[in-house]
C-alpha cells in the first residue's frame, strides 16, 4: 500500500477508534518456560553500531532473538542488517525512526511518521515487513497507541527492564537479576547498539543460566499473533 495512503486511512482508524481499549503487551500470553529475548537498536543525534558482541554470540549459537530497530540504525547500518535479515532465528521490530524521548510529545501525524520511516527503510534493508512495535523508553499513552494500532502494530514493551545501559551496573549483577527475575512468558529487554555497557559480557551467562532452569528462547511472533496491516 502506498506510504502516504496508509498514513490516511491510519489516520482516519484513530479517530473512529477512540473508545477501543490500548495494548501494550509486556509478557508472552502463557506459563510455559519461554522468554523472547528482545534487543534495541537505536540511533537518536549519535550514529550508533551493531554491538558484535552480543550479536556474533546469538549468532554462533542460534538463539532466538527480537531486534527493535531503528530507521536510522538500519539506514546507517546496512551491511549488518541485510545479514540479519537473512537469519530465520533473527526478527527485525519497529523502534521509530529516529527514537524520540517521548513520543507522547509529537502529533498523531508525527508518531505515524516515525513508524512509517522505519518501516520502510527496515524494509529496504531486509526485504521484511515490521509487525510489531516498540516506544523509545516506553513512553506512550491512549493516544500514541492507538495511532500505532491503528498502522496495524502490536505493542511489544517488559515487564522488568534490564537496566543495562547503566555503566554502574556490572556483568555480574545483570546476570544475577536476571536469572532471578525471570518468569515464565517473560519478555527480556537489552541493548545491540553499543548502548548495554556490559551486555556482551553478561549475555552468554544468562542465556546459559536460563536455559539450565528449564527456559526455552522464543520469538515474540511464535505466541503474539501480529495484526495484518
């Protein structure tokens, strides 16, 4: 469907949704043993690259994983994300185009702008179509919401962060939270862009650690059924 035609008719769908119910999904909708691994990668004033660290582990040992990306980091990108995109364990999310602080601050049409962009340069770069989406910092309210339903977006957010763009916060201490945090369904956030201080470092300990507690690494698409655009 044509960029600008979609905005409309998004646009249009906010307005006659304005009694419909927001979601923001911050768990997998069952008990079994799974979490989706979800990073983001994002690029606001500053060019940022793909933290091979955390990738090139994932990678090697085939696990499954969610990047939420950003226009800009998949424009800047490209070579990285092409590869990415290639990968059947890999998916590739929505993150707005250029990660503004707080969406809640722009205009309906702004917010749809965002995702449009990055939809569409994600697109050019993997050949793939985003259905999910994620607010830089989570900020959002009924409105910015339902403008992103309204594009055909599910919400994807967490139930606890991670907190690992936190440069106080050692390897050993993301490690341990995590492994003590998790639940069943849970949805883990961290960074792929340079931004988790010590992901890398503490990656290989979680998943290890969770798997020997039982948990299985999902994608967000194997239990969250997207909405057709």
């Amino acid at each position: 469907m044509h960029a600008l035609l979609r905005l409309v008719l998004a646009a249009v769908a906010v307005a006659a949704s304005s009694s419909a119910r927001p979601e923001i999904v911050t768990r997998l909708p069952t008990d079994e043993k799974v979490v989706a691994l979800t990073l983001d990668a994002c690029e606001a004033g500053t060019v940022t690259h793909l933290d091979h660290g955390v990738a090139d582990w994932l990678i090697a040992h085939e696990v499954p994983f969610t990047i939420f990306m950003g226009g800009r980091f998949a424009r800047d990108n490209a070579e990285d994300v092409a590869r990415l995109g290639a990968l059947p364990f890999v998916e590739i999310e929505n993150h707005s185009w250029s990660h503004p602080a707080d969406m809640r601050k722009l205009s309906t049409p702004e917010v749809m702008k965002q995702v449009l962009l990055a939809e569409l340069e994600i697109g050019l770069k993997t050949g793939r179509v985003t259905r999910f989406f994620r607010f830089p910092g989570g900020n959002a309210d009924a409105r910015t919401i339902a403008a992103v339903e309204a594009m055909g977006y599910r919400i994807v957010h967490w139930r606890w962060p991670s907190g690992d763009p936190d440069k106080h916060i050692p390897a050993a201490k993301l490690e341990s939270y995590a492994l003590s945090a998790t639940k069943p369904g849970d949805v883990l956030i961290f960074h792929i862009n340079g931004n988790g201080v010590h992901t890398a470092e503490a990656l290989p300990a979680i998943v290890e650690g969770l798997k020997a507690k039982g948990y299985r690494f999902v994608l967000l698409r194997d239990y969250l059924p997207p909405v057709t655009h």
